[in-house]
C-alpha cells in the first residue's frame, strides 16, 4: 500500500515532497494526506492558477517557508514572475468592511465556470481575500462566498482551504520540514530565489512581517469589532452607571466625561481641567506622565489615584483606557472609564493591617521559642543552634530548636518542625516545645518522651486540625558521652568524628500526631572526643534546583570538608551550601542544632 501510494505522488508530482516522505513510517496518515492532497488540491475543479495563488497566499501565515516556496515555485511554472509572486505575497488581506462594500455589490453567482475572474483582476484579489478572512474567523464572508460562488465551486474553495490548514498544521509539528538539494524540484526554488532578490528577502523575513501583520490586524479588527457591537451597551452606561466615562480624540483631548458632575459635582465643560482640579495633589503629576506615556505609545492607560467627591471626601478611582486604531495605525479615538474602587482599597488596607497584626504576634512567639539557655557550652560540651527563614514569612513558621539542662549530668537537644507558616504553626510550635520540656524533666529515655509527646499531639488536637511534629531529640550524658537519639520524621541525624569520619545514626519513624500508638524507639551511640552530632530539618536537605535536592548527600559533603572547624562555623557552612545550590533561596525554613564533645 505505502509503495502504491508513493508511486502515486511521484507520478502526481515527480518526485515524492519531504512532507510526504516524513509520513512514510505511518501509512495510514501518509494515505489520507495523499487523499486530501488529489481531492482538495489536485483534482480541486478550481482554475489551477487561482488554486496556487490562493495556497501560497495562506501559505504565508505557515511557520516554516515549505508550503510558500512549493506553492509560489508551481505558481512560476504556470507563468507568474517573481515580481509579481512578491507583490500578491506582500500585499495584505483588505480591511473586512470595506471588502464587503466591494462584494456585496457583485451580483449572485457572479463567479461561475464561465465567468470566474481572470488573473491578477481586482475580482480575483477580492476571492483571495474574502477566503482568507474566513478562515481567519470572518464568518460573514462565508455568506459572500456563497452567494458568489455556485456548487460546485464554493465546496472546492472551501476544500482547498481545508486542506491548507492541514499542512499548516502539519509544517507547525514539524518545523524541520525543508526543501532538500538534491531534489528533482530543488532547482525550481532555486531559480525562483535567486531570479528576484525580492523573493528571496520575503521568504527569509516573512514570518516576522506576517507576524506584525497579524498583530496589528487582530488589534484592530478586534477595536473595530468590539466598538460597533458595543456603541449601544456604551450609551446605556453612559446614562446609568456610576462610574465616569470618557472619551477623548487622537491627540488626548477629552471631549466627553459622563458621570463626572454627578460623582465630583463639577461640569464637564472642560473634562481635564474639572478632572485635575478634583484629583488629589498628590496624584496629579503621576497620572499625567502615565497618560502621555499611553498616548505616546498607543498603548492602554492604567492608573490609580485619588478623586474628590461631591461630599467633599477623597476616594480612590481605577482609571483605565483603551485606544482605537484607525487601519493606518493612527489613533481615532480614547474610550476610557474611571471606576471607584474605594471599598476594595479599605478592604485591602483592612486586610492587610489584619495581616501584619497576626504577622507581628507569630514573630514575636517565634523569637521566644527560639531562645534558648544562654549557655553555648558545658564542661566537654560545645553547642551551636542557627535558624534561617526561607523568604518574606520569616520568623513566622513552625521550626525551633532547643537545649534543656536536665540535670549536672544530662542535657537535651532538639530540632521541630511544624507543618504549617503563621500564628497557628507558632501556637502549635509552643505547646511542643513546652511540653516537651515538662516531659524531660519526668523521664530521660528519648524514645519514651516521644511515645508520650504523640500521645499529647493526638489527644489534644482535632481531627481537622492535629498537628504534624517532625523531630529530632538527643539526650546527652556530659560525663561518659552516652547520647539516646529518637528521631520521629526528622532528618537523620549525623555524627562526624575527630578525623573525619561520617556515622548515619538514625533513619528515624513517622511524624508525631499522624497515629495514636506509635512506639518510637531510643537509639543509644557514643558520642566520642572530637565527635559532633548534627540534628537538622528537613529545610536544609531539600534545598532544591533543577538537577535536584541538596539532600543529605550535601551536608556531607560540608562535614567531610569543614569537620575541623568550630561548631557554629559549621553551621553557618551547611545553610550557606543549601542556599547556594538553591540558586540564592532557601525552599524551607532551616533549623539545625549541633553539639561537639571536647
């Protein structure tokens, strides 16, 4: 089947195009393109000049040139120059309203068999661009066609068209697709290149020409269109709404302002000088450069300032405005509203205020669980704690660290995290620390403090609200170094010795609060002479970029390089590793917690 259908196209064509070609190892899709190639193209009963100077006209919004130089190279061989190929490509569609003047006075059925319009006629232009603007969504044209064009002939335009659309597709699927040399046809684009430069110049630069084409055609039409089927909706606000709607020229001068008296209680005899002189000062120079700028630019107006009420109160009013393009390019006309949005700037203000309220009471109840004992060592202990908040909600989210003395003997360090930012992560956050305390001073097994705390997180919270507590407790005997770990999905702590070496201690169980009877189990290790043991969030592993976290393969890497420094320089070292392989950022909060036995 795939070598009948390719004999078919080479027989069709003289060699099998690269479109074509690339369908080979899909028969089913090669058929079927082939079959709408012969129906809709080839055997399309459509005069076989207008048929290829159509296709290459529509052929110009492709986003590769294959479809253009293959229509345009079969429009030369049928006799067009390139001079005259470049002047149709160039030329853009005619504006929609003024093509239907030009159609509407046309007879029914005026391009029959007999009486289809000759090449490079006024009439033939006119076809091309009625079925262009169809296809770009001016479904009035459809009627035109098919009231000028008799059956067959309106199918077949509308076949061609299909089919032009199809290969569009296709080419924006497969951007690769070019004319190879080599090729039996390579020498007719070719020549076509190179017998005008203007040819050549078009084909390299269409797509940005056609792509400014477009843009402009869609702000206009899209202008145009919005402003006829709205001139009636703009009367009736005009007459009802409370807003102040306006209007000005090209220029900026305002010649219109409804609702300006019944909002400010000036007239509107003189719009911008009535509208300044009830403007908040403070406002005044700001909203003019922005509305030069928009003017000088043709751009939308957008500003926000304060205006003056008839009561004699400031409100603040969202201006905004669009222009209207004449098909030049020129400005015809500014339509344009100002929109009281006073209650929506209290609100937010009230919000806000709300905000930064509830931000100042979690900050200040996050700087208190963060203190910890003012001691940074005990005889053969060296402590270091640091906490670095990932961005703007700094201070307010649910890590801590902690170091109770229990006794002469034992002391106890800790690292928590809440999930959840704000005052309710930082009320949680407080219960768990505190209760954690009272706990330390009943027992000091760690695994058993932890089987006691989630039974406290489970009980006491609702089911919609329990709290998950992610942490890491060590209880450390000063004199011998004996050190019990329980870790409840934390980060595994780490030990890194005097020479070096890295112990992994603990993989640890679930958070606390997820289920009632958890039993968390104590890990007991010796925490030798020079040894330093490192407890950490989760914030410090999953510092992330593309290629992947920071993980604990990371902080590693810091202990292996830096075991010698100080514990607090440590610190310091791993959180700015994080941060760097973050790009600058940090994607958590970090907490960590480290000791050192002397």
């Amino acid at each position: 089947m795939e070598k009948h259908i390719e004999a078919q196209i080479e027989a069709a064509f003289g060699f099998v195009p690269p479109l074509f070609r690339r369908l080979r190892s899909h028969p089913q899709l090669l058929e079927s393109l082939w079959l709408q190639a012969r129906t809709a193209h080839i055997e399309n009963p459509l005069p076989t000049l207008f048929k290829e100077k159509l296709a290459a006209f529509l052929s110009r919004y492709s986003p590769v040139p294959y479809a253009l130089i293959s229509h345009s190279v079969a429009w030369n061989a049928l006799g067009g120059s390139p001079g005259e190929i470049v002047a149709f490509l160039e030329t853009p569609p005619s504006d929609p309203d003024e093509l239907r003047a030009v159609l509407s006075s046309l007879p029914d059925a005026a391009f029959g068999a007999a009486t289809f319009p000759a090449d490079g006629t006024a009439e033939e232009r006119a076809l091309v661009d009625a079925a262009f603007l169809l296809t770009d969504g001016e479904e009035s044209m459809r009627q035109e066609l098919r009231r000028l064009l008799p059956e067959p002939l309106f199918s077949s335009l509308i076949a061609l068209m299909a089919y032009v659309r199809t290969v569009r597709s296709w080419l924006t699927a497969l951007p690769e697709l070019a004319w190879d040399a080599g090729e039996r046809s390579a020498g007719l684009p070719g020549s076509l290149l190179t017998a005008d430069p203007a040819f050549g110049d078009f084909v390299r630069t269409y797509v940005e020409r056609v792509r400014h084409e477009s843009r402009s055609r869609s702000v206009n039409g899209d202008i145009a269109r919005q402003l006829a089927e709205s001139e009636e909706r703009y009367r009736a606000l005009v007459e009802t709404t409370t807003q102040i709607v306006f209007r000005a020229d090209g220029s900026g001068y305002v010649f219109e302002a409804s609702g300006m008296e019944e909002i400010t209680g000036r007239s509107s005899d003189n719009p911008i000088r009535d509208f300044l002189e009830v403007m908040h000062p403070d406002d005044r120079a700001a909203t003019v450069a922005i509305w030069q700028h928009a003017l000088e630019t043709k751009t939308p107006y957008r500003a926000e300032f304060r205006i003056r009420r008839r009561n004699g109160q400031y409100a603040y009013f969202n201006g905004f405005a669009v222009p209207l393009l004449r098909p030049d390019g020129s400005v015809r006309e500014w339509v344009g509203t100002n929109t009281d949005i006073d209650r929506e700037k209290r609100t937010e203000a009230l919000l806000r205020h709300e905000y930064e309220k509830q931000r100042r009471i979690a900050d200040i109840l996050q700087r208190s669980l963060l203190a910890t004992a003012p001691y940074d060592s005990l005889p053969g202990l060296t402590f270091a704690t640091i906490y670095e908040p990932s961005g703007r909600d700094a201070m307010v989210g649910g890590d801590f660290h902690d170091k109770i003395l229990i006794s002469s003997d034992l002391v106890a360090l800790v690292v928590g995290d809440i999930a959840g930012k704000g005052l309710e992560a930082a009320a949680h956050t407080a219960q768990a620390k505190f209760t954690l305390r009272a706990y330390l001073r009943e027992y000091t097994d760690a695994g058993r403090i932890l089987n006691r705390l989630n039974r406290f997180f489970w009980e006491n919270g609702r089911e919609d609200e329990s709290p998950f507590l992610c942490l890491a407790l060590a209880v450390i005997d000063v004199r011998t170094g004996a050190t019990g770990l329980a870790v409840a999905g934390a980060e595994p702590p780490l030990i890194v010795g005097a020479d070096g070496e890295l112990r992994l201690v603990s993989q640890g169980d679930i958070p606390l609060g997820v289920l009632p009877n958890t039993e968390y189990e104590t890990v007991t290790v010796d925490l030798r002479y020079g040894d330093t043991l490192v407890l950490m969030s989760d914030g410090v592993t999953e510092a992330r970029r593309y290629d992947g976290l920071f993980g604990l393969e990371g902080v590693r890497r810091v202990l292996t390089r830096d075991f010698r420094e100080p514990v607090d320089r440590i610190a310091v070292s791993i959180v700015e590793a994080a941060r760097a392989h973050g790009g600058g950022f940090l994607s958590d909060d970090v907490c960590m917690a480290l000791v050192r036995r002397n």
